[in-house]
C-alpha cells in the first residue's frame, strides 16, 4: 500500500525483480500484478516483522526465487493512537517492536545474505518518519522513527566493511 507500494514499482521500472512482503497478503498479491506488468519479476511474501523466525523465512523465500537479495527497503510501520500519559505498555512495545525492532531484525538479516553473495555488496534503506526529527506524534512512535534514524546510522558505519550501503 502507499509508499510501499509506490517504491516497489519504481524499483521495478529501474530494472528490479521485487519480491513484495506484508502481513496483509491480498494487498502485496495486488502490487505483485502492478510490478508485474512493467515486465519485470515479481512475488507476495506474508511475513511478521518482529519475528526473527518470520524474516529468516522471507529472507529465504526471495533467494530461492530471484537467487540473491541486492536491494531491501524495510517500510514496514505501525501507529498506536493514544496520548503519551494513557497510552498502554502494550501499545508502546507493538509500536517499537515492528517500527525499530522488526526494522533491525530485517537488516540483520539482510545483511548476513548479503554477505553471502558474491560480489559482497547492497543497500539497505530503512524508512523513518519526519516523526523522526520532529514530535508530531505519540512518545511511542516519534521514538520508534528516531531509533530507525539512529540504527541506521549505526549500521551505516559497522557494515560498510562489507559494502553494504545504509540509508533511511
């Protein structure tokens, strides 16, 4: 859906085969035939980010079908409605479990195929949120979109060794 979506065809109108991942698989499925008719390759994959089990699987299923893993754009994002002081643990720990941890989950992942490939090289980009820089938010998700902005960072200097380009 949205930027997602929109990013998976442009990727797809360079020249990238796309393998399109969601928890809502009937969406990715649209996008699939979307990615589809611009000629190029293209496959749904249902998969929970804050799974590590989930995105080894994913990680898997896209080398079994395109053969290596070049470029990952992790999108994946969730809010939680609610103001900081009645906002529940529970929503807090969804909204950072899917927005940063699935965010790491994924590029570690992703990383560790990369690395596997010859020549050793990729990009990463991890999508934030200009709930990133700004409190345009709820505590919970203003600082889930900065810790993406910070991981990626992070990540950006540790795996550059690697040729692994990070970006958000």
């Amino acid at each position: 859906m949205g930027i997602g979506r929109s990013l998976a065809l442009a990727l797809a109108k360079a020249g990238a085969d796309v393998a399109i991942v969601d928890r809502d698989e009937e969406q990715a499925k649209k996008t699939v035939a979307s990615v589809k008719k611009t000629g190029r390759d293209s496959m749904a994959i249902r998969y929970d980010v804050a799974d590590p089990a989930s995105v080894h699987a994913m990680i898997d299923s896209i080398v079994r079908q395109f053969g290596r893993l070049d470029i990952a754009v992790n999108n994946a994002g969730i809010y939680r409605e609610g103001a900081d002081e009645t906002q529940s643990k529970e929503d807090w720990d969804q909204v950072i479990g899917v927005n940063l941890t699935g965010t790491w989950l994924c590029a570690q992942a992703e990383m560790r195929q990369m690395i596997k490939q010859t020549p050793t090289e990729g990009k990463i980009i991890n999508l934030a949120s200009i709930g990133a820089t700004r409190a345009i938010s709820n505590g919970s998700y203003d600082a889930s979109k900065a810790g993406v902005v910070h991981l990626s960072r992070t990540l950006a200097a540790r795996w550059g060794s690697y040729n692994i380009n990070i970006g958000h």
